[in-house]
C-alpha cells in the first residue's frame, strides 16, 4: 500500500480476503496507530472546545476501524 494509494472499500475487503499471511492487515493497522498517534497527541495539545470534539470525533472513528479490521474474517 503506497503513501498515496487510495482504494474503495470493496478493494480493502478483497485485499484482506486474500490476505494468507496477515501482512496486508498489519499494514493497515499500522498506518491507523500512525494516525491515532497524531490524534491523541493533538488532543494533549489542548484545543478549544470545538476543536476537542472534532479530533474527539476521530479518535472514535479511528478505534472503530481498528477494531472492524482486526475482527474481519
């Protein structure tokens, strides 16, 4: 998976269907901590209220998509 590749959700399920090894779902769970990482350390930051929600908002959404690709089968 490149920086800058974008694919469709139905390519993201196709590729971890096919995926025997694991490799592609470590990949993405990687780049999801990556991005989590940066979340969390936005939050810390301190950010006015609107901002908290927001970055709140996606650290939620974030841990959703961890958890639906480390339970997809």
């Amino acid at each position: 998976m490149g920086k800058k590749e974008r694919i469709t959700l139905i390519e993201m399920e196709r590729k971890l269907l096919d995926d025997k090894d694991g490799s592609y779902r470590q990949e993405l769970l990687k780049k999801l901590a990556e991005y989590q990482q940066f979340v969390k350390s936005r939050i810390n930051s301190g950010l006015d209220p609107r901002g908290f929600d927001i970055f709140n908002k996606l650290k939620q959404a974030l841990e959703s998509a961890k958890d639906t690709i480390i339970n997809f089968k």
